[in-house]
C-alpha cells in the first residue's frame, strides 16, 4: 500500500464519518487539513511544513496535487 492510497482511505472515512454525523463533507475536509498541518508542524516544525504546504499549493493548477514528483 501506498502512502497516498492510504491518505485516501483515511478521506473516504472521514468524508463517510461526516455524512454520519450531519457534518458538511467540505467542512469535515477542511477540520481534517487544519489537524494535518498542526500535527506536521509539531513533527518536523513550522519551516518545514510551509515548505511542504507551499509546494502543493504552488501546484494546484496541476494535475494532481499528490502526483507531482518532488524535485
């Protein structure tokens, strides 16, 4: 198993969990964002985790955020 096909499991749960709870997918989405970069910056620190959110968002136009090769 891949670390992607992973992320993704855990966004299906989460977007299913929500739909359970009468929580709005986009917001359940975003909380899940939110705890994400908290949880990396408390890992490997602020620098760090805006290096990784700056490249992804400097690639949203792209095809896919998680299918761009890291240089």
């Amino acid at each position: 198993m891949s670390k992607y096909t992973l992320a993704k499991e855990q966004i299906k749960s989460t977007k299913d969990r929500a739909e359970e709870m009468g929580i709005r997918e986009v917001e359940a989405l975003e909380a899940l964002v939110v705890m994400i970069v908290q949880e990396l910056k408390e890992k490997i620190g602020p620098v760090q985790t805006k290096s990784i959110l700056q490249y992804e968002v400097d690639n949203l136009g792209s095809r896919g955020v998680y299918e761009i090769q890291r240089r």
